[in-house]
C-alpha cells in the first residue's frame, strides 16, 4: 500500500490569485486554497517528489518531507520546476545527489536555465542542488526507482512534450492537451487517476472540464481525482456536479492506493 499525498492542487497562479476577489479567492475553505503542483508518492520508507514548483519549500515544511528518494519531472514550466534549487536541502542532509528522472526536452531546458547545476562548486561558496539525472529514452517505457517499477509516456501541452507515469493501479497525468490515442492503452484498469482540469472554459493549453470527463469516460478508472485546478472551479459548487467517482483534489489530499 503507498500514499499520494497532493502538496499543491492549483494551477500556476495558484489559489487565491493576487488581486481577484471572485467566489473561490475570496473563499475561506481550506479546499479553495491551492498552491502550486506536486505529488509526493510515498510507500513504506521512501519518499517520491513529483515536480518542484515555486511552493515547495512551504508544501516541504508543511507536509514534513524530512527526507527525499526521487524526483520526477513532468515538464519544465515555471510552476513545475522553480523551486528545483531548494531541493538542495536534501543534498546537505542525505550527503549525495538526487536522483532525478525526466524527458530529454526537459534536460536540456534545466541545463539552459539552471547551468550552474552542472559547474563545479566554488571553494565557500553555498552549493547549489546536485541532481544525478536520468534522460528517460523515447525507446523504453518503463523506468526503476529503488523497488519501485514505473511505467511512463508521454503526450503534449502545447508543443511542449510532458511526462505521465502509472504506478502499478495509479496514475498520474497532468498538463495534458494533445496525444496520441496510444496513451490509453498505458491506462488500463486503474485504481486511481488523478488528472490536470483547468476550468469550465475551453483552454489551449488545458483540459477543461468536460473535456477531461471525456478522457475519463474512456479511461474508466476506479476513481479520479482532478487536479492543476485554476480559480475558476469552485470547489464545494463544482463537486456537486460531478459523476460519483470523480472529485476535485485539494492540497493535503492522501491517496491510498495499490
């Protein structure tokens, strides 16, 4: 049995957005107020961090993720991968590199950002993250992480190419727009899906709504969770009008799964 618990269930401005007073802003429930998004995947002693937006060192603090065993990295947008340096905690304390899997598009845009990641450290100055990076091949489809097996594809938002795995009965599938029909058949028999929802209106670089209860319709998981919910979904209004297996996802969700 593993935990997904859901750090951040918002889309990249985060909920509330600064300076909107609308319904789900000016909200005072704790299931309208999103940070941004991430997953961390738990089972028996490890600890799995799925993106690392500009949240994470709070959603770190908050869900006291005291040690780390992985990273995987969907896409290298903003709310994704920003606070990919305050992973260099975990450096300090578990004294070695993180492993890290991810796209080779991916790699090669944190190695343009982020080129001081692969510069030998100055004598006193504070190190940056260290990462062992593991360019996942358009050749394969599965990938190992300590006893842990994932099997992953890959589709597009725009004409960015992000990353999805399945975990054994789970799967994870956000920011997802375009793809090739292929992809259903890597979801098969699911537990649970916790997929990317944007808003009611059509969006394009997202999911909307009904497009994503499209995709579950033919997916048929067990459950699903929607998730990257931007401030135009309502929590309390929106779940009154979904289909009983599916529900809006919320940041300090845990997820138990097969």
């Amino acid at each position: 049995m593993k935990e997904i618990v859901v750090l951040g269930s918002g889309a990249s401005t985060g909920t509330p957005v600064i300076g909107c007073k609308c319904k789900t802003c000016s909200s005072l429930s704790r299931y309208n107020k999103r940070s941004r998004p991430a997953i961390l995947i738990k089972e028996k002693n490890k600890n799995i961090l799925v993106d690392c937006g500009p949240d994470i060192r709070s959603q770190a603090l908050k869900y006291n993720m005291n040690k780390l065993d992985g990273l995987i990295i969907t896409h290298n947008h903003y709310d994704h991968i920003a606070g990919i340096d305050d992973l260099r905690i975990y450096n300090r304390i578990q004294k070695k590199s993180l492993k890290c899997f991810l796209l080779k598009g991916t790699y090669e845009e944190i190695k343009k950002k982020y080129a001081y990641f692969f510069e030998p450290n100055l004598p006193g100055h504070t190190q940056s993250a260290k990462f062992d990076f593991n360019v996942l091949s358009e050749k394969k489809s599965c990938f190992c992480l300590d006893n842990m097996s994932f099997d992953y594809f890959s589709y597009f938002q725009d004409s960015k190419k992000v990353l999805g795995f399945r975990l054994n009965k789970f799967a994870y599938v956000t920011d997802i727009k375009k793809y090739d029909e292929s992809i259903f058949s890597k979801l098969k028999d699911l537990d649970v899906l916790l997929l990317s929802c944007l808003r009611i209106k059509e969006s394009d670089v997202h999911f909307n709504l009904r497009q994503a209860l499209d995709f579950i319709k033919i997916v048929k998981p067990k459950k699903t969770y929607l998730t990257h919910l931007g401030h135009e979904l309502e929590y309390a209004e929106i779940s009154s009008q979904l289909p009983k297996n599916v529900k809006l996802a919320y940041d300090g969700l845990i997820i138990k799964t097969e």
